[in-house]
C-alpha cells in the first residue's frame, strides 16, 4: 500500500464519519413513536369526553320526555334550568376537548421538533467534517504520491538542458499538464535506456491510472456533499425559525439553540400550562368565547408549520439519499482496481465503506417522516384513526 504523509486530516475525516454515526440520534424517541403516542393519548381524550357527552345527552333526554308528559309550571321551570345547564356543559365540554388535543398535540409537536433538530445538527456535523476533504486533492492528484514525486524529480535533475523546461509551480501542480511534462520528459530523456524508462512507467502507472480516472469523480463527490451541506445549514435554520414561531404564542422567548443547549423544555411546558390555564379561565365564560376559540388557533396553528417543515426535511433527506446513492455509483466505477489494488491508496476503499454506511443511514438514523394520510389528519386536526 503506498503510504501518504498528507493523509493524517483525511483519517480525522474518515473519524469524524463514524462519530457523527455513532451518535447522530441523542433523542431516545423515534418520530414514530411520538406520532402513535399522539394518536393513543388522543383517543383517550376522545373517549372520555364521549362518554361525557354520552351521559349528559342520557340526561336531556329524560329532561325532554319529562317536559312533554307533565303539565306542572315550576317543574318545567326547574327542568329547562337544568336542561341549560347541561347544554352550556356541553358547549364547554367541547372547548375543554378542543384545548386538552391541542395541549397533547402541541407537546408531541415539540418532541418533533426537539427530535428533528438532534438529527439536523448530526447531518450537520457530518457534512461538516468533509470540510478537511480537501485532503480528497491529495488522493485525486498524483503530485501527493511519493512515487510520482520521485520521478519527477528524477526526470528534473536528468533533462536535456536544451530541449527540457521547467514548469511554473501553478502549472507543477496541476494534474493534467504535470502529468503531460513527465511524460514528455520521460521520453525525451537521454540519459535512460528504454528499459529504464518502461520500469520508471510501471511503477507509477497505477497512479496514474487512478488519479486521472477517479479525479473528477473524487472532486464532483467533495463540491455535492458541500452543496448538501449549504442545504443542510438552511434546514437548520428554518427550524429554529419554526421554534420561534412555535413558541411565540405561550410567549416563550428562548431561541432553539439555547434551549437545547441549555436543556430549557420543561420551561416550554411551563409557558403552555400558564396559556392553558388562562384559556381554560374564560372558556366558561360566554363573554369571552370568541377570544378563547382565537387562542384555541394560535395555538393550533404552528402545528401547521411543523407539517410544512416536515415536508421539506424529508425532501433534504431524499435528495440526500440520492447523492450517496450516485457517490457509491462513482466510487466503485473504477475499473482496475483489482489491478491496481497494491498501489492504490487504503483511504480510497475506506471512503467507498463509509458512504455505504452513509447511505445506511439516510434510510434508517436520518431517514424521512412518515407522516402522511391518517398520521396528517392526526397532528393537524387532532382525528384519531378510529373516528
């Protein structure tokens, strides 16, 4: 194996790579999970208010039965009281419904949201670490080989003084025309026999094989996964946008990052009972009834925007999916590499192993929500399946 000096940084990619893997998913819920909890807890709250609702509905109908068979003036008086007051009751019962959904389907909201930015930040961190991938320049450019370099030299110091030139350092170090000049000072040199010169060939040609093959492959896999991680930093940052707009209602004025940081969602949960006590206060009060049906919306509307930011992670985590799905494609196009095994550098299979992990865990730790039919009407209307 040819062992490069300059591939320390490349390693600490390849590290880098495993670690972010190893620990791309701090969250101990799966989105799944969240998403049946939702649907249980609130087929619960369904449930209970049915049977509620059923009991009061029992009791106005024997309130109406009794009103159609007696003639007595202060008994009916008595029964149409009570009838009212088991009609506001339903009204209220229907509000309290309403507000203990939108509690349950805002909190699992912020368990997504919570679970989607721990992923976001593993992404992040693993595209991060292809920023030391300009070390891939050392693998995709024979300069960075010590056998090339050797000959080179070799080819240097035995030119014809007359008909040899040297080349400028931005010329030296270009991979075409660097290879160009050896060549023509390979064969131009008269100092070496043919024997000498086909030996001198043989040994780099491997090299040179690989290099030239795989260089724009190499360079096109570094600029895509820097364009994915562009994407990635967006994503991030509309979802710290979602959490301001999250939050705004309950009046919670933390940004996502410190909040994360500084471990702060019981605060979150605080803000909300502090909201939902306050609506629960004028719920039963009929003055106030369009003003609790409009914090009933406030708070129901950024569930909305947790969907549409659903929807565009999961197209990220599909056009992810797709570019480490051609990477693979290119890393393995290589055609000697059997040939060449001994001569082509170890980092070159390790990089092809970690993109398969890569694309392992698009489709496991990163891949998309599945959010769709039943679960959508679930977390944006509060349906259970069973309704």
């Amino acid at each position: 194996m040819i062992a490069l000096a300059k591939y320390s940084t490349f390693f600490i990619f390849l590290l880098c790579i495993n670690f972010s893997f190893a620990n791309n998913t701090s969250s101990d819920k799966d989105i799944t999970v969240v998403l049946n909890e939702l649907a249980a807890e609130t087929k619960k709250i369904e449930a209970f208010y049915d049977n509620t609702n059923n009991s009061i509905a029992i009791e106005l109908n024997k309130i109406n039965t009794t009103l159609l068979n007696t003639t007595k003036v202060e008994l009916q008086v008595s029964l149409l009281i009570k009838k009212d007051q088991l009609n506001k009751q339903l009204n209220i019962n229907m509000l309290s419904k309403i507000s203990e959904v939108s509690k349950i389907r805002y909190l699992k909201g912020l368990e997504i949201i919570k679970i989607l930015y721990e992923k976001t930040l593993a992404l992040d961190h693993h595209f991060a670490s292809v920023a030391t991938f300009n070390e891939i320049n050392n693998l995709s450019n024979p300069n960075h080989y010590p056998e090339f370099s050797k000959l080179k030299d070799v080819l240097n110091n035995n030119q014809n003084k007359k008909k040899g030139f040297a080349l400028s350092n931005i010329l030296g170090n270009n991979i075409y025309t660097s290879v160009l000049h050896s060549f023509v000072s390979l064969f131009n040199n008269d100092n070496a026999s043919k024997r000498e010169k086909e030996d001198s060939l043989k040994e780099v040609e491997c090299i040179l094989d690989f290099t030239l093959r795989m260089h724009n492959d190499l360079n096109t896999i570094y600029f895509e996964t820097a364009f994915l991680q562009k994407s990635n930093d967006n994503i991030v940052k509309e979802l710290e946008a979602l959490f301001i707009d999250y939050t705004k209602p309950i009046k919670y004025k933390v940004a996502l990052k410190t909040c994360r940081n500084t471990d702060d969602w019981d605060s979150i949960k605080e803000h909300l009972s502090n909201y939902l006590q306050a609506l629960d206060k004028i719920i039963k009060d009929d003055t106030q009834r369009y003003r609790a049906h409009k914090m009933q919306i406030n708070l129901g509307f950024p569930i909305d925007r947790l969907l549409q930011f659903i929807t565009q992670y999961n197209s990220h985590i599909d056009q992810g999916t797709k570019f480490y799905e051609k990477f693979g494609i290119m890393l393995n196009s290589y055609e000697n590499e059997k040939q060449c095994a001994t001569k082509i550098p170890a980092e070159y299979t390790k990089l092809k192993d970690n993109i398969k992990i890569s694309i392992e865990k698009f489709n496991t730790a990163y891949k998309p929500v599945e959010i769709n039919g039943s679960k959508m009407k679930e977390v944006l209307y509060g349906i259970s399946e069973y309704n």
